[in-house]
C-alpha cells in the first residue's frame, strides 16, 4: 500500500478562472487544474457564470481525486468571488440563473429601496459600502423579492456563491461573515449585525445562520468522510497568510484590475467622503472590520498599455522588458515640482490618457511617465487608509508587486513607510486552507509562506 500524502482540497473561482488546488501539510501545492467556463445569459440576455456546469466540474473533479492512491483528502474548502447570491429551493434546486453583479440595476426600484431606509449617504455609512447597484448583493435579494415573487415564494435559502459551493459538498447551508461584511449592504458595522432593513423586508427566513470561518461539518460525499468548509470571500481569503505572517500593523495592497489597499489596523469609522473616495468596509475571517480603499489603476494600466503598444509599435507586453531609469525618473520628479498638487482620485488616474504620446522619444520614457501618474493616485487612494493609523509596513502582492518602476516610485513616494513586494503563492486558495488549519493539518502553519523584497526611497537616486 502506498503512503498517501495527507491534503486539503480548495476550490478558488474567480470571475475568469476557476482552480483547484490540493495543498499538503507544509502549505505546498501539489495538484492544480484550471477551469474556464463559457457564460450563458439570464432571462434579459445578459452574461452571467453557468451555476450548473461549475457544481457538476467541481463534484466530478473532487470525485475523481479522491479515488486517487497519491492523496488523501481531510478536508474541501472554497474561495469565491463574492457579490453573486444563488438561489435554491427546499430540494436544494437553483431556482434562478447566477445573476452578475455586474447586471445594470433599475433605477425605480433603487430610489424605492433608499427611499424607504433613509437615503444612500445614511445606508452606506451603516453597511460601511458604497452605492454599487448589484455589487450590493442585498440589493439583488431585495430585487428577486419584488421583480419574481412566484419565485421568491419557493425561495428557502439565499447562499452567497462561496457557502453554494460548500452546500453542494456538504450538503450544510450557512452564511459566513466575510461574504456578508462585503459591500452587500447586508451588514451593519455599528451595531455588528444584519442591518434594520433586512429585518424589515423579512428576509432573514432564507438567509441561513452565520457561522465562523474556521467552522468545518462532517459530510459522506461519495462514501468517503470529509471536514467541508464554510467558505470564505476571495478578498478576505487572500488576506489570512498576511494576518497569520506578521504581527506588527501592516496594510496590504492587492493589485490586479483593481487595487485595494486593505487596512486591518484602522478602527476609525468609515466616514461620507471615504465613501465617496471608493472606499469601504471589510469583515475579516475573525469578523473584525478592515477598512479598504479601490482604485481601478489595472484596468487603466491595460488600457494605456494598449495605446502605448499602437503609438509606438511594440508588443501589448512590452513594458515587462523595461527596466527603471534613473535619468527619466528624475525629469519627472522635476517636472512635478512645478504642477499643482492634484487630489482628485479619478484625475489622478486618467492623467496620463489625456496626455500626447507624441511628448515622448521612446517606449520607454512614456512608461516611466505611465507608472508615474497611477503612483501618485495610489498614493492618494491608499492614504485614505493610512492616516492616522499604526501601520508602517506596506505589502504590494499582485502584477504591480512584480513591477520595478512601480514598487520604487511607490517607495519613493511613501518615505515613511517600509514598502515591499510581497508574494504568496496561489494566497486566496492558502487562505481557505489556512482558516480551517487545526481541522486538517497535523503540522504547525509554516513561517515562511510570505516572500518579500524591500524597496528603500530614494535608493537609485
């Protein structure tokens, strides 16, 4: 008989991609598959992730390993995207399509909801959310309540995607703190409950009881016995290697199409023109509030990346070739010195679209010139956080950690901060796994799962 190496499987499903990963005791990967879905539409045609195809892959998937001699599964947990309710029956049947959170909102309907419950400013402050429209997963149960009624009536449960995934394996329904506490607008942070208006619109019948995330049942999936987690927000997911790693106040700065500057350390209340500045309000996988700020700087990097390729005649991915200079770097730091300071955050970001390429001798310069104006609207969006807070240590994870003339601009301009790239393998999935630890693990949690590199202001000066 052969030694099965002891693992956790975790199902990570973003937007795009959707993995699973086993991990052994040291945290190690040592399995992956990656999914891509084509998406379907719902009844008024718009786009959205086929709910049914994800369960059968992750059903048949798991169903497979385990029957494998290499592994020996203890436990399943599941990182989603969070945002997306699914709606089952008694039966557990999905009732609707997985709406995106994405899909355009009605307006009549949004006036009625703020109407009724004091306003966006009052509501937004309460939830710790800015006004997202379905990004505000309340408000897509609020709208299935009054648009489908007939379905509404056959509604038991409505699970965010990650607690659907754990049903679907353990056949247990829950609500979890960190899919609730993201802008749902579910969750009032002051009184650290569900908010009035859920109350009142009688909805707490098929919102399923909260449960922590290092909760774990004992399901028979396929006749074999497993420990199934609750399941976890990605954001918060990714956050857990951090808050297990280091012990002195740090921020961390996710960076993808967004990048959000994620505070654990700032206990001040979220204030109307944080909110009004895309900033919002956390619930971590202990239930404590992480104040966060976002900035769409990805999305507008790929753009301009886009226009620099054309302008200049290079490949999309050039700029990955490009190393820091010294000499461009400090024209601009010149050139600055004499602009007025700009506070505005969506400016900030857009600066360098309103700007000629025709400025610019080479590639390279207008790249420089690029990083340096999404550095200054980083700085502004993730002072918001920042101030006035204990935080000294800065960890920037993601394709923007990856980038030299990034991270040194950044250092630069945040001299009292430690700034660093950090990397964590695969960190939403090594999050999940890492909540249910004392469940599966035998092993102490290694610590050495962060990898990091220091960038010192002014060091290439």
């Amino acid at each position: 008989m052969t030694n099965k190496t002891t693992v956790i499987a975790i199902f990570d499903i973003g937007k795009t991609n959707k993995k699973l990963f086993l991990l052994d005791e040291q945290y190690r990967i040592v399995f992956e598959r990656t999914a891509k879905f084509t998406e379907i539409t719902d009844e008024e045609g718009d786009p959205c992730d086929n709910i049914e195809s994800i369960r059968h892959s992750a059903t048949e998937t798991l169903g497979e390993l385990l029957k494998e001699d290499s592994y020996e599964i203890k436990a399943v947990n599941f990182a989603t995207y969070g945002a997306s309710f699914v709606y089952i029956d008694a039966y557990g049947k999905v009732l609707t399509p997985l709406y995106n959170y994405l899909k355009a909102y009605p307006e009549a309907l949004k006036s009625k909801f703020y109407c009724d419950y004091g306003g966006e400013e009052k509501l937004s402050l309460e939830t710790a959310s800015p006004v997202l429209g379905s990004l505000n997963s309340g408000l897509q149960l609020y709208r299935l309540k009054y648009e489908q009624p007939e379905v509404f009536k056959k509604l038991r449960y409505a699970l965010h995607l990650p607690q659907y995934m754990s049903y679907v394996i353990g056949n247990f329904a829950c609500s979890d703190l960190t899919s609730v506490g993201c802008h749902t607008h579910l969750w009032d942070f002051e009184k650290n409950e569900y908010h009035d208006w859920v109350h009142a619109e009688r909805l707490m019948g098929v919102l399923p009881h909260l449960y922590p995330a290092d909760k774990v049942v004992s399901a028979d999936f396929m006749g074999y016995t497993l420990k199934v987690g609750t399941g976890l927000h990605d954001s918060s997911s990714a956050l857990i290697p951090y808050l297990s790693t280091f012990q002195e106040p740090f921020a961390l700065i996710s960076t993808g199409t967004w990048c959000i500057t994620l505070n654990p350390f700032n206990e001040q209340p979220l204030t109307s023109a944080e909110l009004k500045q895309d900033c919002l309000c956390y619930l971590s996988y202990t239930g404590n509030a992480v104040k966060a700020s976002r900035l769409f700087a990805g999305n507008e990097h790929e753009v301009q990346t886009k226009r620099l390729a054309a302008h200049f005649q290079t490949a999309e991915l050039h700029y990955r070739h490009i190393s820091f200079n010294e000499g461009y770097y400090n024209e601009l730091l010149q050139k600055s010195r004499n602009e007025e300071r700009e506070t505005n955050i969506p400016a900030l970001l857009h600066k360098f679209g309103s700007r000629s390429l025709a400025d610019y001798n080479t590639y390279d310069e207008a790249y420089h010139q690029l990083i340096f104006d999404l550095v200054k609207a980083q700085v502004v969006s993730s002072t918001l956080v920042l101030e006035n807070t204990p935080v000294k240590k800065l960890f920037v994870d993601g394709g923007f950690g990856n980038n030299p003339l990034f991270m040194q601009m950044l250092a630069d301009a945040l001299p009292g901060y430690e700034v660093f790239a950090s990397s964590v393998p695969q960190a939403t999935a090594l999050g999940a796994a890492m909540a249910i630890h004392q469940h599966w693990n035998s092993q102490p949690i290694p610590p050495d799962l962060v990898t990091t590199k220091r960038y010192a202001p002014g060091a290439v000066l």
